[in-house]
C-alpha cells in the first residue's frame, strides 16, 4: 500500500541523513563512471594545435612535426592555427582562455616565459595558466649576417658597428623571443650601439637580412639553417656549448670570449590550467612516444632541434626555473621596450 503523506512526514531525521549520505554515494559512483568513461573515450573530436608564430619560423616547423604524427597517434585530425602577434602572446592567451578539455594546445618558445619580464600587464600568466605536457625539443641560437655581407667573422661585425655607433642594427623575430634576448646578451657582451627590431616572425626578419635591410639576426636554427646550407646567410657563431655538427667551422660564443652570450631556444607543449590530470598523462604518453620515433628524431635533429620529451611534472619545474633565470638576465641586460 502506498504509505500516506503523514507517514511519509515521519521519517526520522537520523534515517533522512542516511537516505540522502546513501544516494549521494550512489551518484558520486555513477559520475566517477562517466568521468571514466570520458577519459577513455578521449579524444572524441578533432584537437586544436595553437602556434603563437608565423608558418615557416621554428615553433611553426618543430610543432608541425611533432603534430603531423600526433594526428595519427590519437586516431583524430589535428589543426594547426597560427596566431602571431605581440610576442606570441595573443596565441597563448587563447589557449589560457579555452576549456581545459584537453581539446587546445599550445605549442610555444621558451619566449614565453620571458614575456612577464618585459610586459608586466599581461592578460594571462604563463605560469599559472597552462599546464606543461612536455619539452619537445631544445635548439642553439646562430648569429647571421647575409651572404652578400663584407662581414665573415664576429670580429668583422663588432668592428663595423663600432666605426658607425648608432646605425646599425639586429632583428629577431619579435620581442622577447630567446633570439631577442640573445642579441641583447651579445649587444651588452661586445658593448655596441645598435638597434633592435623586432618582426613578426622569424620569415619576414630572415627576408630583410639576406636583402641587407638589417645588419644581423639571432635566430634559432630550424628556421635559418637551410639558408645558411643553401648561401644565402653567414654563420658567424652559435651559443651552443660546443660546436654543432652542422656547422663545424662555426665557432660558440664562449670560444670567441662572450660566455655570457649562452641561451638555447627550446619548444614546449602546454594545455590550460585544470586540463584533468588522465589527459595530460594521456597526452604526454603519446607526444614523448612521438620524440622517440626514429623517424620524427630524424626530422627535429636535421632541423638541429634536439628531441627531449621530459614528464609533465620535471617540464613544470624546468619552466618555472627558467623563468626566475629570464628575469635575471632582462634585468642584467637592461632590456627595456619602447
């Protein structure tokens, strides 16, 4: 018989408790499944690859490699969608922004962790904001003049642009890229007057140095090394610790007596803050299954970016390092932007 309004009325509190504590047990297990059942079913949908840089430069080239078999790993399209401007911020600040589903990714230079040194307003925090799923790939910095350029040595160019104070000048391919900060390691180390200008990329800044509208260019390899094989640019030096093997007759900094000129270029991936830590794992597992592939090796390693794939957690930590150290050398170089 169904029991009567009154009847119902008189359960006790102490059973009301244990009626409600029971199904909310019974609902925290139901969603536990389905959350479950989430995570395995990742990813459903095609992924969103963000590269806060111009195609053709090194983020662009090392993220394109990495995300063409990452498309194959995942059984899901991957789109790429270049989203230059503002020293790869504006990029990065849409994948701050987006869901943290594990659908967005952001694939950046190490630049990104030098941004807060130079832009104290920044509309996201590249600390707090992101999720690290990996480094993929770490690369040195070469100094280039144009091939038509009277310069053949770091000697030649300290020279020339001390006999004309104030009118030359170096590009990067933006504020606050490792290569910006390079060139000012290097302005400070040799004590030379000259003018930084930034680009919008390192394609558009690598045109104006083979034309001569810049004297030089602190630019990582994967996205000038094919113009310096193929005579259009002069390697003059590299910050790498030894010389490369690409580049034999090409001496380091520290052999030409600047030591201090010594910063690499380095790839990372990312995923917004509170991304669930299943797909991270999920991701990570997959992207440093992809660094270890000796076809992928082959063609990071020919672009002269080393693979790494190191765990979220170590990648976290790396970047928090070198981000205190950035600030350091901004501080002790006197950056200071217009």
């Amino acid at each position: 018989m169904e029991p009567s309004v009154h009847a119902k009325a008189a359960v006790s509190p102490t059973r009301r408790r244990l009626l409600i504590g029971t199904a909310g047990a019974a609902l925290s297990v139901i969603g536990g499944g389905a959350r479950a059942l989430a995570a395995s079913d990742y990813p459903s949908k095609p992924l969103r690859v963000v590269i806060p840089y111009p195609p053709g430069g090194p983020t662009d080239i090392v993220g394109r490699i990495v995300s063409a078999t990452l498309s194959e790993k995942l059984g899901q399209s991957v789109v790429i969608e270049n989203r230059p401007g503002a020293s790869g911020m504006i990029g990065a600040d849409m994948v701050a922004k987006a869901a943290p589903d594990g659908y967005t990714l952001l694939i950046n230079v190490s630049g990104q962790l030098i941004n807060p040194s130079l832009y104290p307003n920044m509309s996201h925090d590249p600390l707090k904001d992101f999720s690290g799923i990996t480094n993929l790939a770490s690369t040195p910095i070469q100094l280039i003049v144009s091939a038509n350029s009277p310069v053949r040595s770091v000697a030649d160019l300290i020279a020339l642009v001390r006999s004309q104070p104030g009118r030359h000048n170096f590009a990067s391919s933006s504020n606050g890229t490792p290569g910006h900060l390079a060139g000012e390691a290097f302005k400070a180390a040799a004590k030379l007057d000259v003018t930084h200008v930034p680009y919008k990329g390192s394609a558009p800044a690598l045109t104006d140095v083979v034309g001569g509208q810049v004297t030089y260019m602190l630019d990582s390899m994967p996205s000038s090394i094919a113009l310096v094989k193929g005579g259009k640019l002069r390697a003059l030096a590299v910050t790498a610790p030894q010389r490369v093997a690409a580049l034999p007759d090409v001496p380091t900094f520290a052999e030409l007596g600047y030591p201090t000129v010594n910063l690499s270029t380095w790839y990372g991936m990312w995923v917004p803050a509170k991304t669930p830590p299943n797909l991270i794992a999920r991701l990570y597992r997959t992207v440093s299954g992809i660094l270890q592939q000796p076809d992928v090796r082959t063609r990071l390693i020919e672009a002269q970016a080393m693979p790494i794939g190191d765990t979220p957690e170590h990648f976290d930590a790396y970047c928090r390092s070198e981000a205190k150290r950035y600030a350091e050398l901004v501080k002790l170089a006197g950056i200071r932007l217009q």
